[in-house]
C-alpha cells in the first residue's frame, strides 16, 4: 500500500466553510494563539516563585465554575489574571480588526462581559482577583501580587487567633 500525499485545499486563500476567520491562514494564526502559559503569565509567575510564593497554574478558583485563573492562591483566595490587549479589550492597545469587524467586537465585547462576571462571582464568594494587562511591568505587578498575598495571609491569621 502507497502512501497517498495529503490533500491540498484548492483554495487556500479563501476562508473555511462555516468559519468566522476571514481566510485560511488567518484562520491557521488565530488557533496557534496560547491560551495559557504566555510570556507575560510565564514572566510574572517566574518572579513571584522567586519571591517564595506557591500557588497553581490555570485552575478554577471556584468548583464548579468554568473559568480558569493564571494564578490561584487557593488558601489566601487570591486570583491573577494577565489579561491580553487584544482578547480582553484594552482600552490603551486594543485595535479591531477592519475585517469582519461586527463578529470581533461581539466577541471581545463578551470577553469583557465575561471577565466583569468573573470578578464579580469570586468576589462575592470572597476573594481577591488582581488582573493585569500584557503590556503593564511585569516587576510591578509581581510585588502586586506578593503584596496582596502576604497582606491576605495576615488577614487570614487574625481571624483564627
């Protein structure tokens, strides 16, 4: 039995039957976007490992609750997020895309929606969400969330004594 050479696709210009990407290689560039462990998240939890804080990486901070945190601090209930300029809508970076441009502002628009209902929901179960944009200085948010941490775990402390 020959192998056969994989099938080219006779248009490769033109998007994907049923696609919201506008062709095939943006199509192709937009699934090859990380959705964990990017430079800025690999950054910050890098200086705030060295700074001696444990914590766990793209965990749910509530059971049941469909959203991931970048960095959970689940005995102080402290939740990072390194939020993306272009996914979750910075007001300073964020540049719509001139093609199809009504399916990318609903989207993004429902990520914002969906980060304020996060917060939201962890905070009314009493924890801390710390969320810092890509491009912010990654030192500063790394004594951010170091400060909030230890500022918890004294919190944390006079309450049980």
């Amino acid at each position: 039995m020959t192998k056969q050479p994989p099938q080219r696709d006779p248009a490769p210009w033109a998007p994907p039957a049923g696609s919201w990407a506008s062709s095939a290689a943006n199509r192709r560039s937009m699934l090859g976007n990380r959705n964990r462990d990017t430079s800025p998240e690999r950054a910050l939890r890098s200086l705030v490992h060295a700074a001696g804080l444990r914590y766990r990486v793209a965990a749910k901070p509530l059971p049941g609750m469909r959203r991931t945190a970048d960095m959970v601090f689940r005995p102080v209930r402290v939740a990072v997020f390194v939020d993306g300029c272009f996914w979750h809508g910075c007001p300073g970076h964020f540049v719509p895309p001139k093609t199809n441009p009504d399916y990318w502002r609903d989207k993004i628009g429902r990520n914002v929606q969906r980060d304020r209902d996060t917060d939201a929901r962890l905070a009314e179960a009493g924890w801390l969400v710390l969320r810092f944009w890509e491009h912010e200085p990654v030192e500063a948010c790394s004594r951010a969330v170091c400060d909030a941490v230890a500022s918890r775990r004294v919190a944390l402390a006079n309450s049980r004594s």
